[in-house]
C-alpha cells in the first residue's frame, strides 16, 4: 500500500491509500459514504475484494465534516477530486 498525499485549498494535506497491483489495467476508485473515512470497515472489505480481482484500488479520503458551510464543502470537494485524478 502507498499513500497518496494531496495539499488541500487549506494547505492540510489529505491522505488517500492506494493498493497499485502494476500489472493491472483496472483501478477501483472508492469514495466514502457521508460521515465516514477511508477507515470504515467496508472500506477494508472492498478493498480486499477488488484486490483479489487483480484491480489496483484508490481509496479517495474526502471529509469535510469541519466544514459547515455546504459551499465550501463543494468547493473542496470539486478542488481535490481535481487533484487526484
């Protein structure tokens, strides 16, 4: 596993894992549910069963539970989704 640091718009860095498998043509993006990090246990299973498929998975880390304001919890979404793809 490696992990995938990216500076966000408010200069903290967001930490995204990714399981590469360099012989696959595949990749399995898996974003959380509202609420939830890339920690949660289904996380971990999806993980698990793509892996198994020979998939590379990149688990994209998107939280914006300190951000009250739904404009700017948009604006940072948009803005890192940039960032990892």
């Amino acid at each position: 596993m490696k992990v995938i640091e990216l500076k966000r718009l408010d200069n903290s860095l967001s930490k995204h894992p990714y399981y590469a498998d360099e012989s696959s043509k595949k990749l399995a993006v898996i974003f959380p549910g509202s609420g939830y990090s890339v920690m949660a246990p289904y996380h971990y299973y999806l993980t698990n069963f793509f892996t198994e498929l020979d998939y590379s998975v990149l688990n994209v880390d998107l939280d914006y539970r300190y951000y009250p304001e739904i404009d700017k919890r948009k604006e940072f979404l948009l803005y890192d989704i940039e960032q990892v793809f």
